[in-house]
C-alpha cells in the first residue's frame, strides 16, 4: 500500500504528499500544541482533513456561539456583563450572581441581573464546557499519538477509517450519549444547582429580580444548627423520621413474615385467595389508599370517629390528625396505616422465600426433636434473614423518605408550636417539601436536601459495601 | 416425653394430634379472616361511596342503598377528570417508552462493553440513584420557574425519565450481567454488529426485567405527586393524583363521592395489572435490592 507506483503522470495526491516530504521532520508536540490552540489545527498538519474537519466544527461552533450570544466589536472596553456572551458571561454570573440591582430611575424601572437565571446559565456554560473538554482532549490526544505513530514509522491513516474504526470501538460512548445528555441536564444540573443554592441568600424575602443573591458561605448550615428554633424543629423533625423509618420497617416486616409464614401453612383452604387479598394493599396505587385513610380519619366526618361514638368507647368525636394536644395519636395512626399498605409486600416477597426453603431443613429439624417453635426459630427465620436483609435497607431508605403517606394522610399535623413550619408528624422531606414550596425558603430548603442525602447516601454506601455489587464494578 | 408417648396407644396420639391439628387450622383461619377484613373494609368502603349517594362523607357505607352511577357521571362531566386522565396517560406513556428503551440500551452496554471510563460511570449511577427524586425535583422547579419552562407535560416525562434512569440502568445491568455471555460472542462470529446482537439477542431474553422496568414507569406517574405539583400549574395540564388530592383537600369533605369514583376509576387498573404481573413485580425488587 505504501509504495504502489500509479501509473498515473499526476502529481502525488494530498494523502501521500506527507510520506515524500520530511513527515518524520516535525516533532511529536507540534500538532498536539496546535491542536490545543485550535481543535483540529493538529490533524491538519498531520494531513488528515477529514479529522481535522471534525474537530473544527465543535471548535468553530463554540467560538461561534460566543460570539453570536455576546457582543463582540473591535477596539472595544471589554467587560463580561456587558460584552460576554454564553461561556464567558455564564462563567462570570456563576462567579458574582450579579452586580447590578434593579434600580429605580427617571426613565423607569431598569431592570438588573437576575442572580438566579445567571446562576443556572453559569451551570449551563460550565456543564457544557465540561463535555466540550472531553472533544478538546480527544483532538489533543489524537494529534500527538498519531504523530509518534508516523514518526515511528507506521502507515497514514485516512480520516475515515479512522472514523469507521472509532464507530466500532466507540460504540459504547455513542449507545450512551442519549442518557448522558440527559442525565446531565435533568439530573446533575438541577443537583449542582441545588446544592448551590444552599451556599446563597435565595429566600422569599430576597427574589429575583427584585434583588441580588449572594453567595453567603455556610451562613444556611450555621443557621440551622444554631439559631435555637431552626434546630429545635430540625432535631425534632430528624429523631421523628429515624423513628419513624425504623418502625414503619419493623412493623410491616414483621406482619408481613408472619402472613407469609400462616400462608404456608399446610391447613390453610384456598391459600391464593387469601394471598390476592392480602396483596390488594400493595396493589392499589399509595395515594389512593393514603387519601382514603385522609377521610375514614377525617376527625369532624369520618366514619372511624363515628364508630367509636356509636359503639360507645368516646363520647365526643376525635381529630385524628389535628388534634396538637396528642401528637403521638397521629403519629401512631400513620404507622398503623403504613402497616396496612406496607405488610403486602413483604409477605409475596418471604412467601417466595419460603417456598424455596427445601423440606428436609425441616425434616431434619423434626428428626433432632425440633417442635413447630424452633424450627421457626431456628430455620425459617435465618434464611428468611439472610435474603431480605438488602431490602430491609431498601425499605428504611423509602420510609426515610416516604413523602406520600405523610403527606397525603396527615400533611404533617396537627400543628406544633416549637416547630418551624413543620407539624409533629412531618418528616425531613415533607417539611423541606413544605419550606420550599410554601414558604419559599429555598436556601434552607437546599441546606435540608444536602443534608438528607448525606444520611441516605451513608446508609446506602454501607448497604453497598456489605453487598458485592461494589466488588463488581 | 418420650415415654409418656410410647405408653399411648397409636390411635389416641392420632386423635390428639387431629384435634391439635384442628384447632390451630381454626385459629389461622380466624387470623386471616380478621387481616382480611381490614384489609378489605377501606377499600369496600371507599368503593361503596363512590356509588352512594353523591355529597359528604357523612353518609357513606360500605354497601349503599341505592347504588346509581351518578358519582362517575358528575366526575366526568362536571370536573376536569378525563382531562386529568389523558394527561396522566400521556406522562405515562412516555416515560414507560422513554425509561426501557434508554435503561436497556445503557444496561447492555454497561453489563457488556468494557470501555474507558465504565467504572466511574456505574460509580456516577450508584450516586446519582441515592439522590431521592425529589430533591432534583426541587431544583428542577426553580431553574423552570425562571426559565419559564414550567406547565409542560412533555417536561415531566424527561425529568421522571431522567430521575428513574440511573436505577434502572442499574436493573438491567444487574440482569444481562446474568446472560451467558457465549450467546453474543457465538453471533460476533457470524458477523452481527453490536446493535443487532443487542436487539436480536439481549433484548429478547432481558424480557422479564423490561416488564419489570415498563410497569413500574407506566404506573409512577400515576400516582406521583411532587413533581406534576411543583412541574405543572395550569388547571387543564393537572394529573389525576393532583386533581384528586385537591377534591380531598377540600375544607369541608363537600366532594368526597365524587373523589372516591375518581379513586375507584384510576385504582382498578393499576390494582388488576398489579395483581396479574405480581410474580414480575415482586422478582424485580428483588433484584434490585441484591444489586443494592
């Protein structure tokens, strides 16, 4: 392929031109650094235009979209608010917020910077930048590397097989790249912008465009743990989840074993309808279940109240959920109502253990004098243990962050007078659901999801750590 | 002991055992029967007031006494239900298509391609799965609020979608990783490409975990409620869970016939696709609390 003499009089193509003239002459960097200057410029002057091309266009297209979005003139004053365009002023608003309040003038309103849209705009530049690096080091790379391999010796490479190769072995990038768009602005922007937002001032009584935010440090967290009424309602609101969590997981693992284990019994008539029955609660959608529990324990109209009354045990009607004199009432009524829609779950899921359980444990039990009792004890609970360890963790995780069924059930009532915008069953999610939404207090929302994910993401990293997905990657 | 029982004479050990036998049958029996009963009575009931008489939730039962259909009819014509229930299905619909067809894909190429950067990669999924959706949700409201992207439905797919992917991806790795990896290689021999091994091959045997993946995005939103609150706010682009959770909310209970047709109507579906698909279901989760 190298040296096949055409018998063509013309002048040696493009494509051979490198092999006849000094090729080996320049030095490996040469390219890499003129590719680092200008994506593509490296190829270039390895003789692959087609690469080349390649990355030009994404350099082309960032620069464009620079210049286009900004305002770009020769022999001008240059400042990033006035003249930057998409990265250059998106990197400068990611840095300041803004520093032009919105001002009242002879002409009228002037309106300022609106911090939060620069905030974003900033990630926005900054994420792009980010995948644009990932072509930028490509271009680099590729420049130098083939630039060795030519100069050690190796044939030309056209750009399009170069291409064609790269489509095979890249085929995994490319699969990708869908969800990683996605993920990356539905998922990991609206992350960083919140966890961003808990480092400014970004409340209801500092909204853009009105005012300017500023980045204030770590004023949030300072404020939730030591202004007394903040940490009051945050402590507060935190031992309620943890026990809440721990309850609600406890108590639907526990029934749900114990329906498992009377299904299979072997007396039990017409076993699979008493199970499609028992699975009705894990079936009907949660907020459908949740908001009928809301009315059967409506304290003014509801049916249970009234059938208290009726059969004489209280002689005046009971408010559930909004009675602030007995929080506990409340609390253990939504546990009771987790119960009701958590045990279904459990039960199939230890009701497919059991089944895969082989009968000479049981045998064997019998045979070394195990009654009913220990073979429970010291058979079925082990195993049983050892498969639904991972979902327990699972299960805690959830009820942790079980924003349905407080939510729609008690709205986080009956009110509580220490608390600060939360009432004495809400959760962290529902008060934070609360702070941000009704209150708008997003600073002190965001401060609240970082810390929730803190604790998720421990418990979650030990559960991985004791599994062997981690070993597996 | 043992003595004890070698003194009795055969029959009467039987007959002991029998009445043992007997009387713990009994008490099971009564055990599922009360389980079942609560179990049974909110939904009886609430089932029950959707066909009583309309108004109040004072005067529901159970079973009413005359059962009539006005409760559907009001739904439908006097609030903005079959609305609602488009909405939801379209949301629905997308995100189930959405979610399989880019779980599958990444869950192939994880599970199957060895590729630089696989490894920070599954470590990206493995964080990004501990943020609970919720708070993306948050963050997604305030960068819509003042991008003035907020009220599209279309929207609210692309965040569910994007929200539920890193687990799902997770699933489906989690599933071929268990796929004999000779069946790819032995198509690789006879010349199919990666996409062709993947659509010929992988993704008819991925079969039950694409079940399990579209049931559980068909049915999510459904029943979500934070992010169609904080996503949508025009009244025609509401979801069912949204409208009925406002019907409920209402101070005085006035329209709880009228929520519990809405309740009934969007809850049967779903309740009989999950009791037909529940060995799925259930196989699923299980799967993929052990891929943590």
């Amino acid at each position: 392929m190298t040296t096949t003499k055409t018998p063509s009089p013309r002048v040696p193509t493009p494509a051979r031109a490198p092999r006849d003239t000094g090729s080996s002459g320049i030095p490996a960097p040469v390219p890499g650094i003129a590719s680092a200057l200008v994506w593509g410029s490296g190829q270039l002057i390895n003789r692959q235009p087609g690469k080349a091309a390649f990355f030009f266009a994404f350099y082309a297209a960032a620069v464009t979209w620079e210049m286009t979005t900004g305002n770009y003139y020769a022999g001008m004053d240059f400042s990033p608010r006035a003249n930057g365009g998409f990265f250059v002023k998106g990197l400068w608003g990611l840095v300041t917020l803004g520093d032009t309040p919105r001002e009242m003038t002879l002409a009228g309103l002037v309106d300022g910077d609106n911090s939060i849209v620069l905030l974003a705009n900033g990630i926005i530049a900054l994420l792009t930048l980010c995948l644009l690096a990932v072509v930028a080091i490509w271009s680099v790379r590729d420049a130098t590397r083939y630039r060795i391999r030519l100069g050690a010796g190796e044939a030309a490479e056209r750009s399009a097989d170069y291409f064609r190769k790269t489509w095979e072995g890249a085929f995994a990038y490319i699969a990708l790249s869908p969800a990683l768009v996605l993920v990356v602005f539905m998922s990991v922007l609206p992350i960083t912008f919140g966890v961003m937002v808990a480092f400014t001032d970004y409340n209801r009584d500092n909204l853009p465009p009105m005012n300017l935010v500023d980045w204030v440090g770590f004023e949030n967290f300072a404020q939730i743990f030591s202004v007394p009424s903040w940490a009051g309602t945050f402590l507060g609101v935190l031992a309620w989840t943890f026990a809440w969590a721990i309850l609600a997981t406890a108590t639907t693992y526990a029934a749900g074993f114990l329906q498992a284990v009377l299904l299979a019994n072997k007396r039990v008539r017409f076993p699979r309808v008493w199970r499609t029955i028992f699975l009705l609660p894990w079936a009907v959608p949660g907020i459908v279940s949740a908001l009928v529990f809301r009315a059967m324990f409506n304290g003014q109209f509801g049916p249970i109240s009234q059938f208290l009354i009726d059969i004489g045990l209280t002689d005046e009607r009971v408010y559930w959920f909004t009675d602030p004199s007995n929080p506990n009432l409340a609390r253990a009524v939504a546990l009771l109502v987790n119960l009701w829609l958590g045990f279904p779950f459990f039960m199939a899921l230890i009701g497919g253990v059991l089944t895969n359980i082989p009968d000479s444990y049981y045998e064997a039990a019998r045979i070394d004098g195990a009654g009913p009792l220990q073979q429970l004890r010291y058979v079925t609970i082990p195993i049983v243990q050892r498969t639904c360890t991972p979902l327990l963790v699972l299960a805690f995780v959830t009820n942790f962050n079980n924003f349905g069924l407080v939510y729609f059930l008690t709205e986080g009532g009956p009110d509580n007078v220490d608390y600060r915008f939360a009432g004495s069953t809400d959760l962290l999610v529902t008060w934070l659901f609360k702070l941000t939404l009704d209150n708008r207090l997003y600073n002190i929302g965001a401060v609240m999801s970082i810390i929730v994910f803190f604790i998720v993401g421990t418990i979650s990293v030990w559960n991985l750590k004791r599994s062997k997905a981690i070993r597996e990657l | 002991m043992v003595d004890m029982l070698r003194r009795e004479p055969p029959a009467a050990i039987a007959e002991r055992e029998r009445r043992k036998g007997r009387l713990s049958s009994v008490l099971i029996h009564l055990e599922l029967l009360v389980v079942a009963v609560i179990v049974i009575f909110p939904l009886m009931w609430v089932v029950g007031a959707s066909f009583g008489p309309g108004g109040g939730l004072a005067n529901t039962s159970p079973i009413p006494e005359d059962a009539s259909l006005d409760n559907y009819v009001h739904l439908f014509t006097q609030t903005g239900y079959g609305r609602w229930y488009l909405n939801s299905l379209y949301v629905a619909t997308l995100n189930m298509v959405g979610s399989v067809v880019l779980s599958a894909l990444c869950g192939y190429v994880f599970a199957r391609i060895r590729f630089r950067g696989r490894k920070f990669g599954m470590l990206a999924i493995l964080v990004l799965q501990m943020f609970p959706s919720f708070l993306t949700a948050i963050a997604v409201y305030m960068l819509f609020l003042n991008f003035g992207l907020l009220d599209s439905l279309t929207g609210l797919a692309l965040v569910s979608i994007a929200a539920a992917l890193p687990y799902n991806t997770w699933l489906m790795k989690g599933y071929a990783d268990n796929l004999p990896a000779s069946l790819d290689e032995a198509a690789a021999l006879d010349g199919a490409g990666r996409i062709t091994i993947f659509r010929k091959i992988i993704l008819p045997l991925m079969r039950p975990m694409l079940a399990f993946v579209a049931i559980t995005q068909f049915t999510i939103p459904w029943m979500d409620f934070i992010l169609p609150r904080l996503l949508l706010q025009s009244p025609s682009k509401q979801t069912v869970a949204l409208g009925l959770f406002e019907m409920i909310t209402d101070q005085y209970a006035n329209d709880f016939t009228t929520f519990a047709a809405g309740a009934v109507f969007l809850a049967v579906p779903i309740t009989v696709l999950f009791v037909v698909m529940q060995r799925y279901l259930v196989a699923g989760a299980m799967a993929g609390a052990e891929k943590g």
